[in-house]
C-alpha cells in the first residue's frame, strides 16, 4: 500500500510545498494532497511523484515511517527556523532511526549507559560533574567525544542541512539516543554542539522536553557543555593569571574548544575580570575567531560508522547498496555520514564490529 506518510517525508526532505511538488511532478495540487492524506494513487500519479522527488518507487510501499514531534527534538534554534528547514530536519531523523535500525540487524552496538540527570538540570555543572564520575573519566580532557558518546549507546550521524539555522539536534526513540551534528561548523564548535546535545539528552528528555522553558533548557545545556569539556579543576590547575587572547589560543587545544568557549568557561569561573572579559572577546574578534577557528583542531569521525562501512565493505556491501537496501536515493545516506565516516581503506583493518547473519 502507497505510504502517505513517507510522500510527506521525502517532500519534506527536498523542502518542497505540496503546490511545489505538484508542479515539479506535472499534477495538480489536489492529487498531491489526496495521496498525502491516505488517497491511494495510480501507478502513473506514483511515478510522477518519485521521479520528481528523485525518491525509489519501492520507499513509498514500505511500512509507515517513524515519525518525530518537534517538541520531542532539542532544536536549539527553533524560533529562527523556517518550516521548510525544521520539516527536513525532522525527516532526516526518521530517515536516521530507518538507519540505524538497518544497522542494528547486522551488527552488535553498544547499549545506551546515560543516566538520568534531570534532577539536576537546575545545577548543570553538576550534571556534567556526574556524569564524568558515571563514565570514569575524573577531571581530564577528554580524547575523543564522537568516540566517547558511540560507546556509550549514542547513535551520531551528520547533519548536512546548508543553513545557519540548524546547528545540532538531539532526541531519544524506543530507549536509543539519537544525535546530528552539522559538519559545516569548525570542529571545534561541532565539539561543543555535540556536548550541548549530550546535555539535553541527559537534562531534559528524560523528564519531558516541553517542561522546561525553552531558553532556560537552552543554558542549560550550554553551561552542561562547557563544564563537561572543561573541567573546572583542570582549567584552573593549568591557568595562572589570564591576561591575553594568545593565552586562550594556546590553551584551547588541550580541550578541543573553541578560544571563545574557553574564553568564556575562563569568565564564567571567574578567572576573568568583565573588563578583561570583554577585551579578550574583541581581540580574538579581530583575529578571526569569532567566525573560525584559524588555528583549529583535527575533525572527529565515527568509530562506529566506519567500522561498519569497512566491515560492509569486507563483504562485497558498497555505500549504493546499501542506499538500495534501505530504498533511499544515496544523497541521503551519504548525507547522514557526510565528514563521519572517514575515508574508505582500499584494504580495511579486520572490523571490531561482527556482522551478524
């Protein structure tokens, strides 16, 4: 049976309008609109729709998609977002859980270990303090988040949406966490996006999203973020007296953060006077790190996703085929692993990860 559900999806992923869709497939906006609302389309009304959405006919006869509620995402950006950007970012994530649910039927991956922190969310650095202790990583900087976060059951995958509008976003489904970050950012600010999230996952999904005001869930998990990456301990055993930006940018790389972020842990446990604060800020303005990162750092990729891919690879599985198996244009599979999954060995290592027959 023709899904109206996976029609909305994909039309929400080319960021289209019924009526555009309509025009795109050469039909009129009430058959659009009828296959959207259950009216099961003719064989030549389907083709019209696949070819125009450049969409597999077989993905709109599969079961209905899982489909996510925008209260239910950390959008960090909700209110700057158009419709068209927060409908294809929800697709996408439907389109990820359908990911790694494929994944998840051929190999072992690890179970979610996060613990419930919303008791805390009034005390961020707590949180983060706790959940350091929970995972046995004390006070040190932390090597790698992306590898960190998949060991501990967190599903990463890429966010490649072309808009300033969304930066990262976060969500639990059927007791797995889901996190998409946009690689467009330097890395060090995905770094910190990714810990945002990890922030939101632990503070605020575990005790209903919308209970929170939603600018307070969003300092929230920017305080979680900046006390998790930088231990208050560690900043301040490595830092005497802060008196230039040249400082901030020496030292940010033990953290992997942005020297604006460090910049601001720095002022926020106050080893920095406001005034100081405010010249350090328009210093590292004018050297370009307001917008970039000159002096960054390398970018992280999946641990997970490349082992499955070699180990796909391994078994004569290429990135098309797997786009096949899952009825999806490539565009989008190569979109949720864009900059994640590194390149491709032309010999792959043995994979950790098992391939489950």
């Amino acid at each position: 049976m023709f899904s109206a559900e996976r029609l909305r999806m994909a039309r929400f992923r080319r960021k289209l309008s019924g009526k555009g869709l309509a025009e795109a497939a050469g039909l009129t906006p009430v058959t659009v609109s009828k296959a959207e609302n259950g009216h099961q389309p003719d064989e030549a009304t389907v083709q019209k729709l696949a070819d125009a959405l450049e969409y597999p006919i077989d993905f709109f006869f599969m079961e209905p998609p899982e489909t996510l509620e925008t209260k239910a995402v950390s959008f960090r950006s909700l209110k700057k977002m158009s419709a068209a950007e927060r409908n294809a970012s929800l697709a996408a994530g439907s389109i990820g859980i359908a990911f790694y649910d494929w994944i998840e039927k051929h190999f072992n991956l690890p179970l979610p270990d996060l613990i419930d922190l919303s008791k805390e969310r009034d005390r961020p650095e707590v949180a983060a303090r706790l959940l350091r202790q929970h995972w046995g990583l004390g006070d040190r900087p932390i090597g790698s988040l992306l590898k960190l976060y998949e060991s501990k059951g967190i599903r990463v995958l890429s966010l490649s949406e072309n808009t300033p509008n969304v930066d990262a976003y976060s969500f639990w489904h059927a007791e797995r966490p889901y996190m998409f970050l946009n690689q467009r950012k330097t890395a060090e600010r995905s770094n910190f996006d990714s810990a945002h999230e990890l922030g939101h996952l632990v503070l605020h999904f575990h005790a209903a999203r919308q209970s929170a005001q939603i600018d307070d869930a969003e300092k929230q998990a920017d305080q979680f973020a900046s006390a998790f990456l930088m231990p208050e301990d560690d900043v301040k055993s490595r830092f005497g007296h802060v008196y230039s930006a040249s400082q901030i940018i020496q030292a940010k790389h033990r953290w992997k953060v942005s020297a604006m972020a460090l910049a601001t842990r720095l002022h926020g446990l106050g080893m920095l006077s406001d005034w100081n604060y405010r010249s350090i800020i328009i210093e590292l303005g004018q050297r370009g790190y307001r917008k970039g990162e000159p002096v960054g750092v390398e970018r992280e990729t999946s641990t997970v996703l490349g082992k499955v891919l070699a180990a796909l690879w391994k078994n004569g599985v290429t990135r098309s085929e797997i786009a096949q198996k899952l009825n999806l244009p490539w565009e989008e599979v190569e979109t949720l692993i864009f900059d994640l999954a590194g390149h491709m060995p032309s010999r792959p290592e043995a994979p950790s990860l098992r391939l489950v027959r």
